[in-house]
C-alpha cells in the first residue's frame, strides 16, 4: 500500500450486489497459485482470511437484506461489510446541518449483529453528494462544508468502524487531480485536510483513500494513485450465488497465506544458500545465462506483433454486449457493461451503442471512453483493453441518474 499524507491508500475492496459478489485481495495473495486444499483448512473467505488476522468483506446494499441468497452468501463467507449507498454524504446529509443515519444504521447493525466488522465508504467524493454540497462556493465556506460534513458523519458513528474510506475517487483518468467542489475551491490540499480533519473525529478507525479503474500499473490513473489490484475479473460467485472456480483459488490462498507470506523472505532455500560457500561458483557461472534471457524476450516481438495478422487471412471480427444493473436508488444507478468477442479472431477496436428509453445522464463512467448526444450513447474501448480475446470478455461500468422510468435499453457492438 502506498501512502498519502501518513494515511493508507486502498481501493474499493469488495462489493455484493444483485446477487453477484465483487472480492478483491491484496496483489500478494491473488498472484499466488494454489492447486491444492490445505488440510484441515477453513471453508469460508471469511474464517481463512481470519487465520492469519485478515479480514475478507463485501459491499452491502440495505434494500438487498430480505434476499435470502444474498445475505446466507454475505453472512456466511465475510468478515467484513462495506454499506453501498447508505453512508454516502447524499444519503447521510441530504440537507446541511441535518442528518439522517437509518440505512446506514440497518447495514452496521446487520454486519455487526452477524459478527462483522464494517468499513464506512464514503466522507468526501464529486459524485452523489446533495445539492447544498454541490453548490458550496469559496475556499473557507467549501472547506467548512467539507469538515462539518466530516465531523457530523463520524461522531455518529465513532468507535464502531474499523475503517473509513475518508476521499473518493478523487483523480481522473490521465492521473490528474478530478474537477469537483472540493478541488475547485479548496485546491490540492483538501485531501490532507480531509484525512487530518477524520483523524481527529476518530482516533482508532484506519483512514483509506478510495478509487477504481487502477489495475494497469502503466495506466496514468494508476501512477497518479500507485494500486495494489491486480487482477480485473474479480468476481467469485455468479448470478446465481454458486462459487466460480477462482472462488477455491482465494480461499486456498488465504489458507495457505500464513505458510507461504513469509517464504520469500525466510523460505529454506535462501537461508540455506550462505551455508555451502561453493555455492556462490554456480551462481556467477549462471550470469551467462541471465545475460542471453534477453534473447528469447526479443524472439518474443515478433510473435506479439503479428497477432493482427490473422484477421488479414478471413477471420471474422465480432462482438457483442449486455448490460446489467449493479445497483439503484430513488434517481441513480451503477450499471457494468460486459462486450463479448463472438468472432474468430481477436478485436483491435470495440465500440457499444444504445439509446436511453428515459432521461438517463452520465455521472460517472470507468473503462470506455463514453459520449451522450440527446439519448444516444457511444461506448468505446480504451487503449488497454482494445484487444478481446476469441470467446473473452471485458467490462466498463457507469453511474448514472435518471428521472422518470428507468428503462433498459438494448445494446449494439461493432468491432475492428
């Protein structure tokens, strides 16, 4: 985790919604490969995250707690639990001055009651605040906005969160500061001033800086904030609450983690190795071989170069996409867009299309460059994820609000 003004830096962690689970682990525990179960091992996330002091969470949406599946899958498999929308500063003080805790109220007291620790998500962020916030203006007034709101959320709820995702998204896609009230009339340092401001609210919750779409380690945004993800498929169990395959590669990762987290710096061979003093020849007759690893890398080129090749000799190039709706409130939602290569050759390019039934307006979009004109929308890829293997996937999401019906559209593909 890298740091900001003395506080840690995370990203959103884990999310649960319509039925599906969103589970991210530490880079260090996703990039081991485990094949086999540990005898004896713990059979939920949550219990083999616990055996070496993690924790294992997911999002929790209040309107989502009389679904069965959703909370025997939520209260059996984590730890930890992280209230979608209900501590947002939108639903917490939806007038200024005046606050209202009671769906966040109902997620704390569910975790908590199902022996969960919850983590608050979100003080400080552009996106669904009220109206009041939206029209602060003036360093000093924007600034005692900011800390009012701060200190008001966290009063309510000190002493009983373990974390806090304290500033939210705060940069843009190309690693630049985000263009928001906060930004705007407070500058740089409102991100300093909102953790020292959490700090003092509450002495024992952990402060996190929260954000999406850092996966890429050469991706500017990802450089602008320095991630530990780093995977991009994250998701363990599907539409119907079964576990996916990767969901037994977690959960042996987390068995397995109090054994293997120290053997790269403690394993036997490495304490061995000063033992045999003739040991050391080996290794400087080895360099030779380190030195010609170069030449297989640049063989390599070519091959990667001539991927494109293959839609020259006739191949189709398709696609196709689905839209499904992550989570909603009284006049917004968060959708995820899945594009498919249904052709028989990889794509270069991708672009999805649509035409809102209603009067949808963006507020927040993550993995395509997306336009609206009137009620038509225009999705195209990044340039980290043009390429879509032959049956493979990828996904960008969105926030958006709406007024009236809610009407799901139907979705167009193209690629090159």
């Amino acid at each position: 985790m890298s740091e900001t003004a003395g506080y840690p830096r995370t990203r959103r962690m884990f999310g649960l919604r319509a039925g599906t689970v969103l589970a991210v682990l530490t880079a260090g525990v996703l990039s081991m490969t485990v094949t086999t179960t540990v005898a004896g091992a713990a059979s939920t996330l949550g219990a083999a995250a616990a055996q070496s002091g993690r924790y294992f969470g997911t999002a929790i949406n209040a309107g989502k707690l009389g679904d069965s599946q959703y909370t025997t899958i939520a209260a059996r498999e984590f730890n930890m639990a992280t209230p979608e929308n209900e501590m947002k500063p939108d639903a917490t003080e939806p007038t200024e001055g005046t606050f209202t805790f009671s769906a966040g109220d109902t997620v704390y007291n569910w975790a908590t009651s199902h022996g969960m620790k919850v983590r608050g998500h979100t003080l400080v962020w552009h996106s669904q605040i009220p109206s009041w916030m939206q029209n602060l203006s003036g360093s000093a007034a924007t600034l005692a906005g900011m800390q009012e709101h701060i200190n008001g959320v966290m009063a309510h709820y000190k002493g009983k969160l373990a974390y806090w995702d304290v500033v939210n998204e705060a940069f843009n896609e190309d690693g630049t500061r985000r263009s928001d009230v906060w930004q705007n009339n407070i500058g740089n340092s409102y991100i300093e001033q909102a953790f020292q401001t959490a700090r003092t609210a509450d002495s024992s919750a952990k402060l996190c800086y929260n954000d999406y779409n850092i996966e890429n380690w050469s991706y500017a945004k990802t450089q602008g904030v320095y991630s530990w993800r780093s995977g991009e498929s994250p998701l363990l169990f599907d539409t119907s609450g079964n576990p996916k395959p990767a969901y037994t590669a977690v959960l042996n990762a987390l068995n397995n983690g109090p054994i293997s987290s120290p053997t790269p710096s403690s394993s036997p061979v490495r304490t061995a190795s000063p033992t045999p003093t003739a040991t050391a020849t080996p290794t400087a007759t080895a360099t030779p071989v380190r030195t010609a690893s170069p030449t297989p890398t640049a063989t390599a080129t070519p091959v990667r170069t001539a991927s494109p090749t293959p839609p020259a000799s006739g191949g189709t190039v398709a696609c196709g996409a689905s839209m499904h709706v992550d989570s909603s409130w009284a006049n917004g939602f968060t959708a995820t867009v899945t594009v498919t290569n249904s052709g028989t050759v990889a794509t270069k390019t991708w672009t999805v299309t649509w035409t809102w039934g209603g009067n949808q307006t963006f507020v927040n979009t993550w993995n395509a460059t997306v336009t609206q004109s009137g009620t038509a929308v225009t999705a195209k890829n990044m340039t980290y994820n043009n390429v879509i293997a032959v049956a493979g996937n990828t996904t960008f999401g969105f926030q958006a609000g709406f007024s009236g019906t809610n009407t799901a559209p139907t979705l167009s593909c193209s690629a090159t």
